[in-house]
C-alpha cells in the first residue's frame, strides 16, 4: 500500500480509519437529506435528485483530478480559467463555420493543452512550485479569454447541444452518466493501475520516489494533462447550462472544488485519499447548497456554513490524525502547494 | 471501546450542531401560487437591495408572500441555481434582474414550461426569456440627458469621457450606444468623447480608472459615470485632487453616496430614479401577469397601485417593456432630502 | 549574526529592477503624464495598502503557510470601523484604526491557533475563514453600504492627509516596511521565522518555539489586514461586503513576485519591495498607455510569469556561477 502503512503494529486500525471518514460523510450525506426534508416539502421529489445534479455537477469533473493534484501534493488553481478559454474558443470556432462536434474537441484539446503547459512548467522549473505556477497560468488563461471575447457573449449553440447540460437519457441526466463514467475511470486509475500508486508515491516523498526509478516528471505532467481535461468537460456541460459562455465564465469554481476535495478526507500534505470522500463531498455540498435554497437561506449564510463545514472536517481530521502528524511534523508543515520537501535545498 | 465511544460522540457532535445551524435558519415553506420571487445580481448592493424592499412591499401591499434572493457573487450560474430552487418552490412569478442577458435563458425556459411568469427588471434578459422588461427609464432618454449634462456641463465644447461599469453590463452598454448616437448631433460637433474606460464596478478598480483619465487627457472637462460604483469613485478622486469647479462630473448615482459631491459642486447635478419604485412597478407587473391582466404585449395596460396606471410599449431589443418614468435630476436644491431615503 | 548576502540574491533583486526600470521607460515613452509627480503620488499611495498586506503575507509566506483571507479580514476590519464611525461621529482617527486592527488581529489569532494548535493546513484554514469573514460582514452591516457622507472627516483623512506631500498611507506603508525589515533582520524572533520555514523539524529540535512563531506570524498578519482595512475604506470613502474581493490573489502575487518562495525560508524585504512596486506600476500604467482593458489581465499574468521566470533563471546561473568559483 502507497499509505504509510504501519500494518505491523497498528495495521486494521488505520484502514478502519479510512473507512471511517468516508463513512462519516455517508451520515452526514444522510443527515443533510433529513434536515432538508424537514425544512421544505418540496424536497423530496424525484426531480430534486434527478435534475439538481444538474446544476452542480459541472464543478464535479474538475473534483477527480484535483483529487489526483492533491494527493501528489501540489494544487492547481488555474482550472476555471482553463475552463473559461476553452469554451470560448469553442464558441468563437463555432461561428466562424467549424460543425459543432469539432468545436467540442476543439475545447477539449484547447483545455487539454493548458493543462500540459501547466505540468511542463512544474517539471521544467522545479524551483516554481504548482501555486505561483498556476497563479499566473489562471491569470493569464483567462486574460487570452478576453483578449478573444472581449465584453461579448456567444451563443446560438444547435438545439440538441442544450441535451448536454439539460437532457436525460431514460430519466437519468446525461451529465449524471458522463460524470459516473468519468469517476469510474478516476477511481481505478487512481487506486487499481500502477500509475495511481506512483501518484501515491510521489506525493508521499518525491525525491525517495524519483531515486526509486519512478519518472516523476511524466506522472506530474500526465495528472496536470488530465486536469486539463476535465476542466474541458466542465467547460462543455457548464456551457450547455448556460446556452452562451463569456470570459468570465466559471469563476470561484477552483476554490470550491478544492474544498470539495478537502471536505472528502484528502489531506493537503499529500500521499493519501480516497477518490470516495470527495465523490461524498460533492453531493453533499450540492445538495446542502440545494436544500438550504429552497427555504430562501440567504447566499451569505450558506457561505458561512459551508466555511464552518470545512474547518470543522479539517479539525475533525486532524485530531484524528494527531499521532501521524507529529510522527513526521515536516510533512505536516508543509506547503499545499508541494515542493517542500524536507531535504530540498534552500538558500536563505 | 473509547474508539467506538469516540466515534459515536463525534457523529453525535456533527449531527446536533448540523441541525442547530439548520434549525435557526428554518422557515415553512409555505404551498404554492401566492408566493412572488426577485432575484438581483448579488447581495450587498444596497441599490439592489432598495429594489427589492420596493417589490416586497407591493407584494405585500397586495396580500401575497415575498422572495428576495440573490447570489453573493455577481454571476450567471448563481442565478441558475437559485431559479431552480424557486422552480421547486412552485413560485407564481420570477422577476429576474439579470447578470448576464443570455445565459438564464435554458433556465427561465424551464420556469416558464413550470407555468412560472417571467419577466425582468432593470437589467434585462434576452426577449426569448422573458415575457415583459420592466425599466427604469427609456433608454435613449438616458443617453440623451446624460449628453445634455454634460454639454452644459462643459460650456458648449471641449474633451469628455466615459467611466462605466464591467464591459458586458447590458444597461450601461445600451446607455452608452444612445450617448455615441447622440454625440453625432451637429448640436455636439465641439464635444469629443476621448475615452470610455471600465471600471467593472468595483472601486479600486474605478479609481484607478478615474486617475487614468485625468492624467492621461489632461484638457478633460467633463466625465460622465452611468454607474454609481463609478461615480461615487470618480467624485472621491476629484475631491481628493482638488479639481471641483474644473473637471465636472455627471452621470447616475446614489443621492446617499454622492451627497458630499453634490454639495461641494464636484458634481453640479446627477440622475437616477427611485429603485424603491422600480421594485414596486415590477410588484404589480408581476400580480398583473399571473392574474392574466397582462400577457406581455405591447398596449397592455395596468394598474400599479401608488404609481399610478401604466402600458406596455416596444422595447429596442425586439421584446417589450414598461417604463417607470423619466430619470429624475438631483442637485444642490434637493440632496439634502433625498440623501437619507436612498 | 549578520547575514552575507549570497550573489544569487543580489542578482535577483537586480532582475526586478531592470524589469522595473524597463517597463517605465516604455510605458513613459508612450505616454510622459505616467512619471509626474503627480502620478507618481497616486501610484505610490494605490500601493501602499499592497505593501503593507504584503509585509504580512511574506511572514506567512516564510513559515511555509499562505493566507487567503485577508480580502475578507480587510472587508470586515473596514466595515465595523465605519459602522462605529457612522454612529460616533466625533470618534478620532486613531481609535479607528485601532479598531480595526483589533478586528484583524482577532481573526488572525484564531485561525493561528488552528494552524498552530490544531494543525489544520494554512490554505484550509485561511479559505473556510475567508468564507466565514465574508458572511460576517454582511451580517454585521445587514447588507448595507456605509457612504462617504456617513464618514466624519477625520475618518476620510486617514487616507487623504498628509505630510509635505506625502499621503498618510505612504508613511503607514514606508514606516512598516522599515519596522519590518528591522524585525526580520536584526531581531531574534524575526529570524527564528526564517528558520521555521526553512525546516520546522530541525528548529522544533532547536528549541525555537515553532508553534508560538506561527501564531504570531498569523496574527501580525491578521492586524496588518486590519490597518489595511482601515484605510482602505477611508480611501475610497466606502465600506461594502464585496470590498477587496480577490485582493489576496494580488497580495500573494506581489509577494511572489519579490522573490519569496512558497516553499518558505527565503525571501528578502527588498525584493518585496520592488515586487509590489511592480504590481502597482502595472495597475497604473496599463489605463496609461491605453492598452484596451481586455488585455490588461493577460498582460498583467504574462509579466509575472515572466519576472517569476526571470528570477528562477537568474537564480541558476548564479548558482551554477557559485558552484564554479567554490563560494559558498
């Protein structure tokens, strides 16, 4: 197992613990959906779960790999602006007379590339870490994006494209499928394939990992590509669910999402997670965000709850974790943004 | 056994604290037609939320249940969200004023197949979303008073510039075309508009902005700000640099926020309208269209209580709208009054 | 112990300097209003409240932490002081800006307890209370604004006064950076920030009181946001819920771009400097030089990439330089 396992004096404690945080979410998952019920009759219908994921589950694909990003230690902040160029270069394609179905590759390779240039840039200057790295990529990404559309909106997609974002397929929404497709994949790269436990690797030491022989630069590249990616679906679905995109689509997205992925129990310092807790975490702020809307909760006290939901599941973690953390306090300190590793260099 | 003791207390803990939060936000929701929702651009702009306090007094005014929402960021997917949960809610009518013009329009469509009557206010949505506009005043009469200020403003002739809000904000944009418009008039011929600069309505952004303009065309006279994020920033500046009586400055602003500008005569006079009495016009539209009063067409007339009786005319984008009345004009003699209502 | 500056260091301060120096003359060619005293004055007291936030954020930066809610401390430290201001009038200055650094400084000391105590990670911590702070000043103001004709004069002139020219939040800014520099410098806990940031478990070892360092940095910090919010509301003669919205991800930039690593344990005041001067010089010159507003952000992403570039090339081959002359 990539987890530092100490199977040999505490062993089915620690996995019971895994379990435990996901299974924690479960009940609060089921807790949220009683409260909810309790507040508003108009909860409980079949088209609060078919068609509310709906409304949340664009962010969801940016989840999977940040759940990745995360577990190798590093983060990437630049996704909604990979999001936000890649459907406006869609769009703009679109009307300058590229049939629709290419235009969607087009976002999806648009998207894919940003990602590779974000993961180029980590491996090449290992002195920059993925923060400063995608700070500027996210600035400039979405700069280009107005730099295209300046103040306009584009839209006029064809009609079946509306399918996407508000279509279902025997009851069943179709983003729904395409997102439990994609964690499906996620979830056995990431914990079935040797990729995933180089993943793992990585982020628990890097530089043990690259003197094992583990090709740590083409990992980190492949992981970046694969956020490229999946910021290009949600670029599609979210512009379905709009009809139109502008450049200042999707914003706040990777700040959510990142606390999608905390909230599911994968720790910052890197090298371990469940891709289960953030699946959890999904649903349950989506439906919180749902519930609590349709008793007219005022948008700030939804983020005041939704900041004091993190802290505590942060704090709850961490008590738990107590003994890990002052077992290695170097991996604790450091940064979400990953670099720092104990041994590494560094002139004052 | 303290594991499981453990465990359990701390379930216990997040459970009991979920509910309490949950508990003291709670509110029946009550069944059906009688309940009226607005949905502003975001909260804690005290002009949306006088817009809002205006339509829930109509509503109330006429028997029936107020929704006020809005999303803490200014953006398109905030309002989906929100109208979806009002779909749920079955409300009767949804008066949108819009982030984006094009964006809410898969949504609203949604709402109004849900037999939900739709219509927007102050900032529009796209005639495919809506059924009517309800509008603070004619546009073209903006832009052209807003000229006229500042033609006299500069006696007759010399450099202006425009502060506005973020590029895509409908009414600015609209405002702004009718300015460019009128500007071609022979009456304007010795008026050059130098610069229109954006300063998305946030204040150091707008300030920033403001700076830019004074130093880079340094024969500027007059700068008109249809927005009132603008306007109070371009006032501050001006005060700041001491360039009252030199450099006038004109456009749509909050008589609360520009009270010290306005009596200092860094701006000699501005416009706006009552927000208060445009939530309240959207009330009675709203009351109007879900009684069948009203469909939306152009020539439907209605009653809308205080304000008096109104009709439905063509609106410049192809749909239909009602307007409030004319901007109205704030200067020394009234500011004193005005300042404290809004 | 005096620090000798190493040649890596020294080089990349000069990289930003060119940099600097470069960008002026171009943006001066274009158009001669930019460096007017005038300007100057604007662009310098635009800056300050990033240079003072910046101080902050390179001692949470050094610790190997980072802080994003310091837009949501400046929104609400400015709100409540201009909330007391609207109903006490006669309130001087100086009790609000007191006021609110107390504000910040509360914030800042409870998320350095769950940093420090709880062990909670800093980008955790500092985004749920970034979301917290920001509910908080809406609840606090109701929603509503305070305007400037709600403000006494004595409040506004915390940001308009000055001294022979100067504007109040230069000096502010200056005297910080000065007071900081000593600290960081010359002081015992100052360097010992240093030294938990370059490795936590070696100076736990040491017996620098890693955790009360942390603490302190967070809450030095949160007042430091807390005077920003103060004159930030008096600047611009209005205190909402959205204000400073997003001003971290520029505070954290300007840091960066001065040199500070994220990963902690470097970072020089005088790169910090020259970082936020850039920052501002870009802020202001753009509308200058009437670059279309459309590009101004592209432009603003691609300079930093390029300055953090720079610094990360200058950095090597001076290492490679060192290595080749044995200095260490």
């Amino acid at each position: 197992m990539a987890e530092r396992s100490i199977r040999v004096d505490k062993g089915w404690s620690w996995r019971s613990f895994f379990l435990q945080w996901e299974w924690l979410l479960v009940l609060i998952f089921i807790v949220v959906n009683i409260v909810n019920s309790t507040l508003s009759p108009y909860y409980l219908t079949a088209d609060t779960f078919l068609s509310t994921p709906q409304t949340f589950l664009d962010q969801a694909f940016l989840v999977l790999p940040m759940t990745m990003v995360i577990i190798l230690g590093m983060i990437d902040i630049s996704v909604a602006s990979t999001a936000a160029l890649s459907a406006v270069i869609m769009a703009v394609s679109f009307h300058a007379g590229l049939p629709m179905p290419l235009a969607a590759l087009l976002c999806l390779a648009v998207a894919t590339v940003c990602g590779l240039i974000n993961g180029i840039l980590i491996t090449r200057f290992k002195e920059l870490s993925a923060v400063i790295v995608t700070l500027a990529t996210m600035i400039i990404y979405r700069g280009i994006a107005y730099v295209i559309l300046t103040d306009q909106a584009s839209g006029d997609f064809p009609s079946w494209y509306a399918a996407l974002g508000w279509g279902s397929v025997g009851g069943v929404p179709i983003i729904l499928v395409a997102f439990a497709a994609c964690a499906v994949i996620f979830g056995l790269l990431l914990h079935s394939t040797s990729f995933g436990r180089r993943v793992f690797a990585i982020g628990n030491n890097l530089t043990a990992s690259r003197y094992s022989g583990v090709k740590t630069d083409a990992v980190i590249v492949t992981v970046f590509v694969l956020t490229g990616l999946m910021a290009g679906f949600t670029s599609l679905f979210l512009t379905s669910r709009m009809g139109s995109t502008r450049p200042n689509v999707a914003q706040g997205y990777e700040l959510s999402v990142i606390a999608m992925v905390v909230l599911g129990g994968v720790s910052t310092a890197g090298g371990k997670g469940r891709i289960g807790g953030p699946l959890l975490a999904i649903f349950i702020i989506g439906f919180l965000n749902y519930g609590l809307g349709l008793v007219n909760i005022q948008a700030q006290s939804l983020l005041i709850i939704v900041g004091l939901l993190l802290i505590l599941s942060v704090l709850v973690l961490n008590v738990r974790f107590r003994n890990r953390h002052q077992r290695s306090v170097p991996a604790a300190a450091k940064m979400v943004a990953g670099e720092g590793q104990p041994n590494e260099d560094r002139n004052p | 056994m303290r594991r499981v003791f453990r465990r359990g207390a701390m379930i216990t803990a997040i459970a009991v604290v979920t509910l309490l939060v949950l508990a003291f936000a709670a509110g029946c929701a009550k069944p059906v037609s009688n309940t009226y929702a607005i949905v502003f651009k975001n909260t804690g702009n005290p002009y949306g939320d006088k817009q809002m306090s205006g339509f829930e007094a109509g509503i109330k005014e006429q028997g029936f249940q107020a929704i006020l929402r809005a999303p803490d960021q200014p953006t398109a997917e905030g309002q989906i969200a929100i109208i979806e949960q009002l779909i749920a809610q079955h409300v009767a009518a949804i008066c949108i004023v819009g982030n984006d013009k094009d964006a809410l329009q898969p949504v609203l469509t949604k709402a109004k197949n849900a037999g939900i009557k739709v219509f927007s206010l102050d900032s529009g949505v796209n005639p495919a979303s809506r059924l009517t506009h309800v509008n603070q005043a004619d546009s073209a009469k903006i832009g052209s008073t807003l000229v006229e200020a500042a033609y006299d403003m500069a006696g007759g002739s010399g450099d202006i510039a425009i502060l506005s809000a973020t590029s895509q904000a409908t009414n600015q944009n609209l405002w702004i075309d009718f300015m460019k418009k009128d500007l071609q008039d022979p009456k304007y011929a010795n008026l050059h508009l130098v610069k229109i600069a954006y300063g998305d309505d946030l204040r150091d952004k707008s300030v920033s902005e403001a700076q830019g303009l004074l130093a880079s065309y340094p024969k500027l006279k007059v700068i008109i700000a249809p927005t009132t994020v603008g306007i109070a920033a371009a006032g501050k500046v001006l005060t700041d640099k001491h360039l009252g009586g030199k450099v006038f400055l004109t456009g749509l602003g909050l008589p609360s926020e520009m009270a010290t500008y306005i009596e200092s005569g860094v701006c000699p006079y501005m416009f706006l309208w009552n927000p208060i009495d445009v939530g309240y016009l959207g009330s009675y539209v709203a009351t109007a269209l879900v009684k069948g009063t009203i469909t939306g067409k152009v020539g439907d007339k209605f009653k809308a209580g205080r304000l008096g009786d109104y009709t439905i005319t063509q609106a410049p984008d192809g749909g239909t709208e009602v307007l409030l009345g004319p901007p109205f004009k704030f200067d020394k003699t009234n500011i004193e009054d005005w300042k404290t209502v809004y | 112990m005096k620090r000798t500056a190493t040649a890596s260091e020294s080089f990349r301060e000069l990289g930003l300097l060119v940099f600097i120096v470069i960008i002026c003359v171009a943006v001066q060619l274009r158009n001669p209003a930019f460096l007017t005293l005038s300007n100057i004055g604007d662009l310098l007291t635009n800056t300050a409240i990033l240079s003072i936030l910046s101080v902050g954020m390179m001692m949470v930066i050094l610790t190997r932490g980072i802080d994003l809610s310091v837009g949501a401390t400046i929104a609400l430290a400015g709100m409540v002081s201009a909330l007391t201001v609207n109903s006490f009038r006669a309130i001087s200055p100086l009790v609000s800006v007191l006021e609110g650094m107390a504000v910040g400084t509360v914030a800042g000391v409870l998320i350095g307890i769950l940093i420090a105590r709880f062990n909670v990670l800093p980008i955790i911590a500092t985004l749920g209370f970034m979301n917290v702070l920001r509910g908080l000043t809406y609840v606090v103001s109701k929603g509503a604004w305070v305007s400037a004709y709600q403000m006494s004069d004595g409040f506004k002139g915390i940001a308009t006064g000055g001294v022979a020219g100067i504007s109040t939040p230069i000096i502010i800014a200056v005297v910080i950076n000065l007071a900081f520099f000593y600290f960081i410098n010359h002081m015992k806990t100052g360097r010992q920030i240093y030294a938990v940031g370059s490795n936590p478990e070696a100076a736990d070892i040491s017996g620098i009181p890693r955790r009360r360092i942390i603490l302190l940095v967070y809450t030095i910090q949160g007042a430091l946001a807390g005077l920003g919010g103060v004159i930030w509301v008096a600047k611009f003669a209005s205190a909402q819920s959205d204000t400073a919205m997003g001003f971290e991800l520029s505070v954290i930039a300007a840091t960066v771009l001065g040199g500070v690593s994220i990963a902690g344990g470097s970072g020089k005041v005088s790169g910090l400097i020259l970082g936020t001067i850039l920052f501002g010089i870009l802020n202001n010159a753009l509308p200058l030089i009437n670059v279309s507003p459309f590009w101004q952000q592209a432009i603003q992403g691609v300079v930093i990439l390029a300055a953090v570039l720079v610094n990360v090339m200058v950095k090597r081959n001076s290492q490679r330089f060192a290595l080749r002359r044995r200095a260490i």
